[in-house]
C-alpha cells in the first residue's frame, strides 16, 4: 500500500511528529511531503502521485482560520474539490483523495486521519495503474 | 479580454478518441487570465489525460507548450518543433487562437478545449462578466460608459424594458439590470440629460448581422512592392 501525505509544516507534521514520539502509530504505507502550507500543493501534485503510482492521497493542513498565510488551506481545499472532479473524469475513485484539517497539538487526529485513508485503501483495492504497468 | 471555459474532461477524451501524438496548447493571453487556457491549465489537462491514458492502456502521447498569444502567426510559429509528429492539437486558446493554429497547421486535427463566452473584464477573481457586445458601431459616450449591447439582455437601445425590477433583469434576480446601471452612472456624471436623446434604430450590418467582419487599416497594409523587399531581406 503506498499512500502520499501532504503535510502542511506548521499543522500536520507537527502532529505526526508527536503521533511517533507518543506512541500514536498509524501506518508505515504512509510517505509523508512536507510543505510549507498545503496552498503550496497543486492540482498537478496530486495529478502526479497517482500516475505515479500512490493508492491514495491525502492533504493536511491547518484548522480554518488558522493558516499562516491565511488562506491557504482554503485554496487547498478548492483544489481538491476540482481534483477529485478531474479523478473521476479520468477513471479514478475520488475517494482516493481527501482534504483534512487539524492543529499541530492533534497527534491522535493525524493517526486517525492515516486510518481513514488505509480503510479507503483497503475497501478500493490498489491503484489500477499498477495492474496496467505490469 | 475574451473570456472562455474550459470544456469538461469527458467532452475532451471524447474528441482525442482516434488521435494517439497530442499536443495540449495553452495561451499566456486573455484564457490565462480568466484561468481557462494559461500555462498551468495546459499542464493540468494534459496530466489529467495522461492519467486517464495509463489507467485506460491508450497509450497516448500527451506533451504541452504553452504559447504567448495564440491568436498571432507569428507566435504559433513558434510551437513548430513541439508539433513534430503530432496528429492532434487541443488548444486552450479561444476560438480565435484554435483557428489560427489551424490556419498555420491545417494538416493537424484541432480539437477545442474551451467554449470561447464573450469580451469581458474579470469582476472579481474567479468571476467574469461580459461587457461588450462587439456591435461595431459603440454608443458608450451616450450611456454612461455601459454597453446597453452586451449588458442588457435584450440589447435595447432607449432606457429599460418592463422586466427591470428594483435594478435587477427579469431573466434572473442576481443580473443587474443594463438600464438601470445606465441610469445610475448618467445621474453619477450628472449627465442625466443623455437619457432623453434617443438612439436611432440600430444598423446591425457592422455587427454579425452583416456577415463576416475584415477589418482593413490602410496606412498598416503592405503594398505589394513593399512585400517583395521584406521577402527578399529574409
């Protein structure tokens, strides 16, 4: 199972951080990209991962209202919405992508986060494509 | 600007079925503004039909470029060694741009990836508003600097119609009423006195009632002995 997080630096890093070091553990499938806010992440991004092969995606960033640069989660979100449009259209469950919000003290939101996804994974099957590159 | 909206994903695999080398082609002008053709939507297509290429076994070959303004030859030009070996184009230009691509590539199958919606400005990010009706023949020193052409539904001339209700057009509640902002931008200039001058019944032949419009500027035009030193200094 490969399953890419996009974490945003201030928010769900640090509460994966804590999540390891508090012994909430959640999945190793999980390969976590740091970014500075999840506005960073693009359309593209998340385009990508799954062509490269992620079984699903998630995007993590700050509770509303309290993004750093104010409203980048918001465009995050927006960003998602369209994506999963995007999924659907190109043969793709939307399911296999989210957007979730939580603050950086929320370890156990980030290891229940991780579990959605896995569950999601785990009821859809893995990615297609990696039948079609075989 | 021309404002256009890019067609669904759907509609755009629909047109692509048959054509396997593909060049998604965006334009850095008016649809990169309104976010329907710029260099990030080319690029977010044309993953999205790599994606749905891989996960269907199609075996496409999907590239991108993105161009300064589609709707010049000079410019199109430009895409020449991107084009090598394709069979099929999807412009993200407006109409204009796709037709010019076709014009300097006629071999090539073009395939519309926006529906071109009228000349407009943006109102806000994300929201475009049509605001010229292209009529050929503009009455705006007249009407307070709002175009009763495109801005009102029923394109009249002289003052509003029975369906303008508290400012708002009776073809929908969230539509301003054309007359009604006239009105109000007259009053603002203190210009009220244009309300009373009456518009002649318009002749609609300079629009696209008189079929297809050239527009020639002679003093641009090159004569024919003029053409012949530019090609020979080349």
């Amino acid at each position: 199972m490969k399953i890419i997080g996009f974490v945003c630096l201030d928010s769900a890093l640090a509460a994966a951080e804590q999540a390891g070091s508090k012994d909430k553990e959640f999945s190793s499938a999980v390969t976590l990209v740091e970014v500075p806010c999840t506005g960073r992440v693009d359309v593209v991004h998340i385009l990508r991962a799954f062509r490269e092969g992620a079984d699903a995606v998630f995007i993590a960033g700050c509770l509303e209202g309290n993004c750093r640069f104010q409203y980048g989660n918001i465009e995050a979100k927006k960003r998602v919405i369209l994506t999963k449009s995007l999924l659907q259209s190109a043969g793709l469950e939307p399911d296999r992508l989210e957007m979730f919000n939580l603050a950086s003290n929320q370890e156990w939101r980030f290891a229940e986060i991780v579990q959605e996804m896995v569950s999601r994974v785990e009821k859809l099957g893995p990615n297609p494509l990696e039948k079609v590159n075989k | 600007m021309i404002i256009a909206e890019q067609k669904p994903l759907n509609d755009i695999i629909q047109m692509l079925e048959g054509h396997q080398r593909v060049l998604v082609v965006g334009c850095r002008s008016c649809v990169a503004v309104c976010l329907a053709g710029g260099e990030k939507e080319a690029g977010i297509l044309a993953e999205s039909l790599r994606l749905h290429s891989e996960l269907k076994g199609k075996g496409w070959d999907i590239e991108e470029i993105t161009l300064e303004r589609a709707c010049e030859k000079e410019w199109v030009r430009e895409m020449e060694g991107a084009m090598e070996g394709k069979n099929a184009i999807i412009s993200l230009a407006c109409g204009v741009g796709a037709q010019v691509i076709h014009d300097i590539y006629p071999g090539v199958f073009v395939i519309p990836g926006v529906n071109t919606i009228s000349m407009g400005a943006p109102e806000e990010q994300g929201i475009y508003m049509e605001k010229c009706g292209g009529c050929g023949d503009c009455v705006l020193h007249l009407t307070g600097g709002i175009c009763p052409v495109a801005r009102c539904s029923k394109s009249l001339l002289n003052g509003p119609c029975g369906g303008s209700q508290n400012g708002k057009c009776e073809i929908d509640p969230e539509t301003p009423c054309g007359w009604d902002l006239i009105y109000r931008s007259l009053k603002e200039q203190g210009r009220l006195d244009l309300m009373d001058v009456v518009i002649a019944p318009k002749n609609w032949r300079p629009s696209r009632s008189g079929g297809l419009r050239k527009t020639v500027r002679r003093e641009a035009v090159q004569t024919e002995e003029e053409k012949k030193i530019r090609e020979a200094g080349q």
